[in-house]
C-alpha cells in the first residue's frame, strides 16, 4: 500500500475523477487548495485585504491504495497530459507506506 497525492487544476476536476475510476480507485479524499507558481504571488495573497487573488483554484487528491492501481493511473496520467493545450498538467506523487493501522 502507497499513498498517492494529485493535484489539478480545477478545470480538470472532473477528468482526474473519470482517471480515478478507470484506475480502480474507488477510495480517496479531496480538498480545494490554491495553486502558485513563484513566490511573488504568495507575497502579494499574504496581506489581510488583498487586491487580486494569488493562486489558481486547484484541487488536491490523495489516497491509499495498492501498486497495481496506481502504475495504470499514472498511464492515464501521461496520456492525458500529453492532449493538453495548456500549462496546467496533472501532477501525481508516490510515497511508500512504513506502518498503518
């Protein structure tokens, strides 16, 4: 068992769930997060009243899971990045599970 964590841009929400059910992963949880690309952006959001808004809407996923489902997610993963027309691939890490209860 691994925990795997995506992030996406909102836009593509509904794409990584349709990934996620085509990779037999039927567990996972979510939350709405910003996204930032240099640190200017996270100065300029830092202020109690800022003027525009920092980050990208993005989401976050993330979920225990076995191998098998994530090598084939990660495959729907790199072709779905491939077809993209804009800068905002989906991003997917692997982190090894020593101990769970």
């Amino acid at each position: 068992m691994k925990l795997l964590i995506v992030t996406v841009v909102e836009e593509f929400e509904q794409e990584i769930l349709e990934l996620f059910k085509k990779a037999n992963i039927e567990r996972f949880s979510g939350s709405d997060i910003d996204g930032y690309k240099n640190p200017s952006t996270v100065v300029r959001s830092s202020s109690w009243f800022p003027s525009e808004k920092g980050g990208v809407e993005s989401n976050l996923f993330f979920s225990f899971t076995k191998d098998e489902n994530i090598e084939l997610l990660f495959e729907l993963i790199k072709e779905f990045n491939t077809n993209l027309e804009t800068n905002n691939p989906i991003k997917a890490i692997v982190v090894p599970i020593e101990k769970y209860i």
